[in-house]
C-alpha cells in the first residue's frame, strides 16, 4: 500500500518548483499524483501540479517518464537507471564537463529586444551551468555600433532579470578592443591575416569562387601601414577590412578568408562614442574573449556550425585555451518571425506598436500576452539541447501556459454589449443586492468578490436561442430560475421573464447561463483577441514578412463587467468565464487581452466559434448530461458545450458510442518497413508496416502513381489500424494510409519527429478505446460518417471537426496541403 503524501510539505516543495524532482517530470511525480488520486482543494500548488500532470498523462498516454535523480559521491545528479541527468533533459552532457568547474555565457547584442529564441539560449546556458554547480557569463557583444543603442541594453538586462537568470557581473566585447587591436596585428605579422581593398560586393564573388585576392600575398609593411590606416579611420582606411588567411579552397566557404575586422566611423559607440575608428567582428573577438574570461563551454545555435572550425583556428592561431563548443538547434514557430533585422522592421515601419505587442515573439511581447516565465522555462526545458531543428505550432508553449495558471487565477463575469438580453425576475430583489462569491470555485483560499444580485440581469442573445418558455435553467453561482416567457421580433429575442426557483438542484437543469446585474457600476471592458502577425506560416529568404502582415490580427469586442473587476491591477491574469483567460493590459481604460490556451489560432484570431456574436456552434451553453442532470462547470471554456474538466463518463460499448465518436477508430503511427508492386494491379503497392506487433500490418494503397518505392520505404506514416481486412486484387489489405488530398496533390500524413511506430493518435475530447473491428455495414459503420471531418486545417495540421490529430510528440501534420480532405 502506497504510503500517504503529505499535502502540506509537498505544496511548500512546489512553491518554487514545477515537479516534485525539479524542472522536469519524473516517474517520482506520477507516483505520488497517483497516490494523491484527486485534485486537492486547499493546496494551490499542489493542485496546479496536480493538473498539470494529468493533463499531462492524456496527452502522452505511451510516454516513459525518467526516473527521479539521485545524487552520487562525484556529486554529479544522476537517475536511478545510471543515466546522468542531461541525458535525458538536456540531451547530452557536456563534453569534458567537471563537476563545479563548468562556465558558460550569454553573449547577445544589444540591437533589438530579446526573443523567445534568445530565451531559450540564455535559459540552456543558465540550466547547464546549474547542472553543473557552474556559472553563466553575461556578456554584451557590442561591437558593431551602427546597430546597438543603450535602449536594447538595459531592455536586455531588464529581460534577463524578467527570466529569473542569476548571472555573473556584466562584461562587454567593446571593453576588450585594445587588446584586440594587438592580437590582430600579431596575426598580421605572424602572416595569419591580411588587410584587403577588395570591395565588398566582388570579394562575396571571389570567396564564392574559390578566388584569392590580389592583397593576399602582399607584404608585411604593407599590412601594417593598412592597418594603421585602419585604426585611425582614415579616408583611405575606410576602403579596407582586415581578412583571416584560412583556405580559399575549403568546401566551407566560411573558411574562405573571412573578415575579422572593419572600420567604423559613422555612428558613435552606445558607449565609447568615437573612441574606436575600426572594430572587430564577431567571428574574430568572440572565440578569444570566450577563452579568456573562462568559458569552459560555448553553447551555440547550429546556425552557427559552419563557423565552428573557424572558432577552433582563431584559438589556435592566437595561442588561446581551447574551449568546447555544444550546438542546439534554433527555435522556430509557424507564423512567426525572429531575426532581428526583420523585427526591427516591424517596429520602424509601424506594423506593430513596439518591440512590446503582444503579438511580436519578444520576451516582453509574450509576457504582455500573458504567458508566465515559469511556462517559458518549461517549454525550453522541454526541448533542452535537441540538434533537430523545424517549425513549430505554438499551442504547445500556450498549453503549458494554462495548466499553469487556471488553478491560481480568479474568475469575473463580462457579456458582450451586442450580446444584451434583459431577463425580469419577478420575484428577484427590487434594488441590487450584494453577495460575497469566491474568486475561484475550487479554492476559497482565494479570497472573495463582490457579486450584485438584481430584479433584471444581463445575459447572452446565444445563450437565450436555445431557451424554452417553462424550462428550468441555472443563473451560475446565484441559482435555479424558471423562464417563463421569451419575446422575440424575428428570430432575435429582445428580452424574458421569469421567476426564481433558488431551491431547484443545478444538477438536474440543462443549461447554466453567465449574468450581470442591471445596475449602474458595471464596468466598461474591452475583449482584445489577438490573432497570428502573418498570413503566412514561414517565408523564404527572398520573402519580405512585411508583405504578408495580417489586417485582421487583433479584434476588439467592447463588453460590460462585473464591479469587481475593478481591483483589477495591471498584469493580473483572469478567467472571464466562458470567454477564456485573460490579461489585464490597461485599467483605465480597461483592456483584458485573451491568453491563447494552446486551441488551434485561425489567422484572424479566431479561434473558435465566435459566441459573441451569435455563432450557433457555441450557441448551446451546455450539454445535457447522461439522466438529464449536469453539473455546474466553471473552468472558462467559451461556451460551457466544451465543459473541460468533467469526470469522465464510463467507457460505453462501441454499439453505444455515437458513429462519429472519432476514438473508434485505432489510428496509429507506422513504419513502412518493406514496400512492393501489387503483382496484379498497376496502381498499388504492397506495404509491411510495423506497429509495435509481434507481426507487421499488411497494407495496400493506391499510391503507386504519387510515390516510388523509395519514397515509401522506411516512411513514418499515420493510419487506421483497425479496420476489416480486404482482399484488393488477390491481396489481403488490414489498414488504411492516410492522406491529404490538395492544391499539391497526394501527401501522406507525416507524425511528428519522436513518434513511434504502434503509438496511437488521439485527439482531446475523444478518449475511448478503439472498437476491434470498424463495422463496414450502412448505416453502421463509424468511418463512413467520420471520414468526411478528416481534413486539414490553414496550417497543414491534421484535424478532427477541430480536434488536431495528436501524438505524445506533437501535432500531425501534412507537408502543404491546407484546408484540405484526408482519407
């Protein structure tokens, strides 16, 4: 018998932590969520926690969570099973690492505003050196001041402070020039560097060319009078750059000659104003003040891995001490961009309102739209040091985000102005009356709100479509009432009447109804949704993102809201009930911008159903429940149709299940591990596919005229694994490839990166088990009714009538076929 958790002690652990072992999840975790078995009410971490791990189980239901780490005598963290901890968190250790002896850094320029990417190289070199009882360095590369300001600067100290990175005193490249100066004159006498007057646009030609330039050989005296020309930014100095002499026949063209140093006489320094007339590149200075203030470690993006034999040759040649080099691979998100120069563009030519929009992929732009630096860490976390690079969605940043923060945020009332309808209650208070209500239904540690109760209240137009004169609803949080009369012109209702019923059961009514009080005091909101910044999910280099800026980013709904949410503060989270989760970006006036929880984002920001406005999707404020009863829900879904956080019902028996309950149908993750013609029909191939079986699944599809056998061969594919075998041509076929069906033709479903093969798909909302065999007979058969809600959505993601195909690894996907069939 699993021994009792102690509720107390563990809330204090996860006070300052995400798991019961530290930043990432552990087998330890789910043993002592298991032996916990519901959700506390009294411990908010503990409950916060608590969610988030089962949420987490849902979502990687084959998952094989890491042992929790014990420490050994060398002192370095180890797990139970022997693997050291980065192993499994950050990939790999560290090559050469000693135990207490390990320094890395961050070294960013200070020409623009740290983002999500920045992040995750600053937060990586923190963890690492924290592993390791090290340290990081922060150190600013400044030396290209036709680019830095003192503005990026301090926002880039401020950021870092905002990220919790604890980090040695602030040093700067610029600081380091004079000896700079010095070791590039040793190599120019020492014949390791020259000074050239090629200028720029012919030396990219000759360096692509494999060409030596004409000064490449030139003599030493010549060198150095160029390169005191250089240094006092002399007219004639302006025309030449100091070049490293490498090979300009190395296959990596970075190694090509490349420039270490050039002049700079145009702008002042952010610091050192016009101190220094000619300045060191990155390429040069980087690699020598790594070694010299003790980097032990340099973490790098694979951007950068051309440049690493060109970092090894400048510590050789200038006699520093090696120091090891450790690639990740960069963050990239689908409608996003995050180079500097582009971002700079935004902001110059007004496409946003500063480096701070919510909508840009700054630090200070996703904390404005509420995302939490604790659900950064994770996320960061949760990629480590992986050298696999592609685009990703950002719902996976947003869910973490939510299972954060809605067991630690209060919940308000707003309706939408366009949404009033006033309901009489005959027998409700003649003037308002006050209530206290707690701010969080399941935590009354939270504290109160005022909440006014009134003869006339607010609801929805939505909600009111769906009413029946005579039927019994519930006002949420107040309790039962009767409608007894609803009047219409057309088909909009104008207003009801009713009558109370506060001793009526809210479990036995079939719809719960969001209300405000008609009274003076209501506050006056704005609903800010804000949509992806580009109609586009990625660009190629010679695209300009500023020619596919969204004009439908960012949508405004004025609404009224309860009185209390006046001891709103700026950056308070909510959750405006059956709206979503919000931030308080102004008070005055008072604009909550929506948090994304990680649902699929249209381009307009839609991001469902637009119940504001009278959708009829959304319309439905509830969902009746087996018996007729339904409980009240109260965890912010848009319209309580979705009322997440519902006990799940008993499995039922597949004849009992709905035909287009999609967890019917076993769809899975394979791989092709042999394909061949079909001996009689042209248009077939044969194909094993493993599913995690004793035995490989037979499978014929028709995608002999849309890929070789090559392409088939050893392809991870997605495909319905329960079906009723077939003969097709004499051969017998036990499952189905999906596909999409486009604009660019025939394109398998491809899993994500880290899938296995016999994994199954899921999608949220549908967690039933597979029915053995999919009947095939009219009328009875699931894959009939649901085949025609398979397709893909304006991102290539995989979807089921809005549920994205899932595995534990991530979002299926098509290459480019958007808004389009799957079968």
């Amino acid at each position: 018998m699993a021994a009792a958790v102690d509720l107390v002690a563990l809330d204090r652990l996860l006070t300052d932590q995400s798991y019961v072992s530290g930043a990432n999840a552990t087998q330890q975790d789910f043993a002592q969520w298991a032996a916990i078995k519901t959700c506390p009410e009294k411990q908010l971490h503990v409950a916060r926690w608590w969610q988030h791990l089962a949420a987490l189980k849902k979502m990687f239901p084959l998952k094989k969570w890491p042992a929790a780490e014990v420490e050994k005598k060398d002192g370095a963290s180890r797990k139970e099973g022997g693997k050291c901890k980065d192993e499994a968190n950050l990939e790999n250790r560290l090559v050469n690492a000693v135990q207490g002896g390990v320094v890395t850094r961050f070294p960013p320029e200070p020409s623009g505003y740290l983002h999500i990417g920045h992040a995750k190289a600053a937060l990586l070199n923190a963890t690492y050196a924290e592993v390791y009882g090290g340290k990081v360095l922060l150190r600013f590369d400044d030396t290209n001041p036709s680019k830095e300001k003192m503005e990026y600067q301090e926002a880039i100290l401020a950021d870092m402070k905002l990220l919790g990175i604890n980090h040695e005193p602030v040093t700067f490249s610029s600081d380091c020039i004079d000896e700079l100066e010095k070791d590039m004159e040793k190599m120019l006498r020492n014949g390791f560097s020259y000074v050239d007057d090629t200028p720029a646009a012919q030396m990219k030609e000759e360096r692509d060319a494999g060409i030596e330039s004409k000064c490449r050989n030139q003599p030493l005296e010549e060198n150095l009078r160029r390169w005191k020309e250089m240094l006092a930014g002399s007219e004639q100095g302006l025309t030449y750059a100091c070049r490293a002499k490498i090979d300009m026949q190395c296959p990596n063209k970075c190694m090509r000659d490349p420039v270490f140093y050039r002049c700079k006489v145009d702008e002042p320094h952010h610091r050192h104003g016009f101190k220094y007339k000619a300045y060191p590149t990155y390429d040069f200075c980087c690699a020598i003040i790594d070694s010299r203030t003790g980097v032990t470690h340099a973490l790098r993006s694979l951007e950068y891995s051309d440049r690493k034999a060109m970092y090894n040759w400048v510590l050789e040649v200038t006699g520093c001490k090696h120091v090891e080099i450790s690639e990740f691979s960069r963050m990239n998100f689908d409608y996003t961009v995050l180079s500097k120069r582009k971002l700079t563009k935004l902001v110059d030519t007004g496409a946003v309102t500063g480096w701070d929009d919510p909508r840009m992929p700054t630090v200070r732009g996703v904390l404005r739209r509420g995302l939490t630096v604790e659900a950064l860490k994770e996320f960061v976390m949760t990629q480590g040091a992986s050298r696999n690079t592609n685009s990703m969605s950002w719902d996976k940043i947003w869910a973490i985000n939510k299972q954060m923060i809605d067991p630690v945020i209060p919940r308000y009332c707003a309706i939408a102005e366009d949404q009033f309808v006033e309901f009489t209650l005959s027998d409700g208070p003649a003037s308002p009356t006050v209530q206290k209500e707690n701010l969080h239904p399941k935590f009354p540690e939270m504290g109160t709100k005022d909440m006014y109760l009134a003869k006339k209240v607010y609801v929805r137009q939505v909600d009111c479509q769906v009413l029946a004169p005579g039927e019994e609803i519930t006002l949420m949080h107040w309790g039962n009432c009767f409608v007894e009369k609803i009047n219409k012109k057309g088909d909009t209702v104008t207003s009801l009447e009713g009558r109370l019923h506060l001793e009526g059961s809210p479990k036995t009514t079939k719809y719960k109804l969001n209300w405000l009080a008609v009274m003076d005091g209501l506050i006056d909101v704005t609903l800010r949704e804000l949509g992806f910044l580009f109609t586009k999910p990625t660009f190629v280099d010679e695209e300009d993102p500023l020619d596919y800026v969204n004009p439908k980013s960012q949508t405004d709904t004025k609404a009224k809201g309860e009185p209390a949410m006046l001891n709103l503060k700026k950056g308070d989270r909510l959750q405006v009930e059956r709206a979503g989760y919000y931030i308080v970006d102004s008070v005055k006036p008072m604009i909550l911008i929506e948090i994304p929880d990680g649902k699929e984002k249209k381009i307009s920001g839609e991001s469902r159903d637009d119940a504001w406005k009278g959708k009829e999707k959304e319309a439905k404020p509830a969902k009746e429940e087996k018996g007729g009863k339904a409980a009240e829900k109260e965890n912010g879904a848009k319209g309580a149709a979705k009322e997440k956080g519902a006990k799940a019902a008993p499995a039922k028996a597949a004849g009992d299940r709905p035909l287009d309950d999609v967890s019917r149908v076993d769809i899975q993750v394979g791989k092709i591990t042999k394909v061949w013609p079909h001996p009689d029909a042209d248009k077939l191939w044969c194909e094993e596919i493993d599913i995690g079986r004793a035995q490989p699944l037979m499978v014929c599809s028709g995608l002999r005229e849309h890929f070789t056998q090559e392409q088939m061969q050893d392809r991870m594919v997605v495909l319905i694994a329960n079906m009723k075998p077939v003969k097709m041509r004499g051969v017998e076929s036990q499952g189905m490839v999906l596909c999409s069906t486009g604009p660019s033709g025939v394109e398998l479903l491809a899993p994500p990166a880290g899938s296995k093969p016999g994994e199954r798909v899921f999608f949220e909302g549908y967690d039933g088990e597979p029915d053995e065999v999919l009947n095939t007979k009219t009328g009875k058969a699931p894959l009939e009714v649901i085949k025609p809600e398979l397709k893909t959505n304006g991102t290539c993601e995989a979807m089921f009538k809005g549920a994205k195909f899932m595995t534990g690894a991530g979002i299926v996907r098509t290459a480019s076929n958007k808004d389009s069939p799957i079968g």
